[in-house]
C-alpha cells in the first residue's frame, strides 16, 4: 500500500490514525514494564500471596466494558445519522467513565481500610504497584474522558455524520484500547500471585 496515494483528507485521515497507534504503542510499553517488573518482584519474600483486589475494582471492569458497548452503539448511530441516538450514547458512555474512576477510588479507600497503602512503613511492594497500575490507567482513563468531551463537543456542532466520523472514530478506538487495557490488568493482578 502507497501511503503517499489518495486524496488531501485520505493522509489527513491515516496519519491521524498512525499517531494514535504509536500512541497506543508507547502506553503498551508502559505497562509492560510495570507488569514485567510486578512479575520479578513476585518472587521477594515480602510479597502477599493471598491478597484479594478490592471488590470496587470487579464493578469498575464491568462498567468500562459497558461503557466501550455504549461507545460502539454511538458509532452505530452515526453511522446511520441517528444525531440523537448517538449523542445519547455517547454521554451514556461519559458517565460511565466518570463512574469507572469514582470505582476506582473507592478501590483504593478499601485497600487503604484494609491497611495497605501505596507507600510508608506499612505499605508492602505488591501493594505499591497495584496502586501504581491502577493509578497510571485512571490518568489515561482521564485522556479518555477529555478526547471523549472534545468528541461530545463536536457531535453537538455536527461535525459527524455517516460519511464524516473519523475524530468519534479516533476516540472510539482510544476508549476501546483503555477498556481492553484494564481488563488485562485486572486479570493480570488477579492471576499473577
């Protein structure tokens, strides 16, 4: 494929979506090295075994996939110019980003009631980099919800229709990568003992 081939607005368009995926790329190593770094801290002897992750952090996932469902129905109401229908959605799906972090502190209040902390005397490492994971993605989770706002915001000035839809479809592709992260990482805290 020539990437120098096709009109003004087509470049516009895939270079666009190559900054996203470098983007995207550099997150995923990232979080790389923090998985790959909890897994060789694993094997110290101060690490807990047999914690549980906070029960607020199983209702978060459920609610950023959710939330990546309701994503999906906008770009399906854009695509058949459902204004309306659309701009449900995609305030459905601001909502439950806003909630997913709302869940996501109230996971760190119940592992700070449960007396682990990210940091200090009585903190342990294993603690420290749930703490520093979950932290990382809810900053990116942030992103998510600004690049959302900004989609929102050009909704409202009509700037997509089904023959124009590539920033809800940048967005779209940004929020499917942090529900798709976390669910990882969930999975990840949850096996990796």
């Amino acid at each position: 494929m020539d990437l120098t081939q096709g009109t003004g607005k087509e470049k516009n368009a895939r270079a666009k979506k190559m900054m996203l995926w470098f983007g995207i790329v550099s997150l995923l190593m990232g979080f790389a090295g923090w998985t790959s770094a909890y897994i060789v801290s694993s094997s110290r002897e101060d690490w807990i075994k047999d914690l549980a992750l906070p029960s607020s952090f199983l209702g978060s996932t459920i609610v950023i996939i959710i939330s990546s469902l309701t994503y999906i129905m906008a770009k399906k109401a854009i695509k058949q110019d459902k204004v309306k229908q659309c701009t449900n959605w995609l305030l459905l799906t601001l909502g439950l980003g806003i909630t997913f972090i709302i869940l996501q502190f109230n996971g760190f209040s119940q592992m700070v009631a449960n007396g682990y902390y990210f940091t200090g005397p009585t903190s342990n490492i294993k603690m420290s980099y749930v703490f520093l994971i979950a932290a990382v993605h809810i900053v990116h989770v942030v992103a998510g919800i600004i690049s959302l706002l900004v989609v929102i915001a050009n909704h409202l000035r009509n700037k997509y229709s089904s023959k124009e839809m590539l920033g809800l479809e940048l967005g779209a592709t940004f929020w499917h990568f942090l529900d798709i992260l976390w669910v990882y990482l969930i999975l990840f805290m949850y096996f990796v003992n």
